[in-house]
C-alpha cells in the first residue's frame, strides 16, 4: 500500500524525467507584448492582433543569410502541411535590425508578416539576443511565447508537434 508513495518518492529525488513526446523544447510562458512595423504593409502590427491564433516566430537580420531563409521555408511548409487547419496559423519574421528584406523573400515568402521590431519590446522577451537567431518559436493563441524548436530544425517533427497542438488545442473548445 505504500510502494507508489515510496516509488513517487524515488524517482522525484532520482531527477527522473519521463522521454517526451514532443520535438520542440517547452519554455517558460512569456505574455508577448509590443509592436512592430508589418513592412508590406506599412501598418503597425500589435502583438494582440495574433492573439487566437498559433504564431511561428523567426527573429533575424533583414539581410537573411541561408540559415534564416531555410527558418523561413520551414514556417512556410510546416504551415501548408496542416491542411484545413493552416489558418490557425500565422507566421511572423521579427528583423531585429534596420535592413529591409529583399523584394524576392517577400514574395518567396508571401503571407509571412515581415516586421521591424529592432526597437520593440517583442524582442525583449525572447530569451537573450545571442538565442534569438537560433530558434523558431511558437506562441500560443492566448500569446504566450511557449515553445521552441532545435537550432537545426527538423521540418517534419517540428510539423507533427504543430499537428498535435491544433488537435488538442481543438478539443479543448
């Protein structure tokens, strides 16, 4: 009668972690805040304004080297995968710096907001400006950033993580 309290006893002191289901990394929730401009539009676009929707966040330069277009196709793809529930979906590139995008990666990249948030508080609360480059990261519909994927992103994990998250985020309403 006492053995599961015992074993619960065990394995908490142990540091015993049970393998996850899931690719991504979980982070400690932040409430996006801020403001930045959509450079398509020339519109400011408020963090609020994503709110009921999954949101995948790259934050890099304007100039956008390989590894940033390749964060970039993967949002794209792992969005298109989803089939139906694809609009649940919005992706949005932060460019921490004052270059704009090529024309082509606007076009490459249509749908994505594209937004100037050098000066924002949106960068801010995305873990230190070394990490930022690194990940693609996920906010939820309530606007919380809660996710990230592995520097080297595996595109087809990363979509089945996003699968499940729209499935039990579906049968929660």
């Amino acid at each position: 009668m006492l053995s599961p309290v015992v074993l619960s006893y065990a394995l908490y002191f142990s540091d015993f972690k049970p393998k996850s289901t899931h690719y991504g990394d979980l982070i400690p929730l932040v409430k996006m805040t801020g403001a930045g401009t959509n450079i398509v539009s020339n519109t400011i676009l408020r963090m609020k304004d994503l709110h009921g929707k999954w949101v995948l966040v790259h934050v890099d330069s304007g100039t956008c080297n390989e590894v940033c277009q390749k964060k970039l196709y993967f949002m794209r793809q792992v969005r298109l995968v989803q089939g139906k529930e694809k609009q649940r979906i919005e992706r949005l590139w932060l460019i921490n710096d004052d270059v704009n995008p090529e024309t082509k990666l606007l076009s490459d990249f249509e749908g994505t907001y594209f937004v100037k948030a050098q000066h924002s508080e949106m960068l801010d609360q995305i873990e230190t400006k070394d990490a930022q480059t690194k990940y693609i990261y996920l906010i939820d519909p309530m606007g919380n950033l809660m996710m990230r994927f592995p520097e080297s992103v595996d595109g087809t994990k990363m979509g089945k993580d996003i699968k499940r998250l729209l499935q039990v985020s579906q049968m929660e309403h």
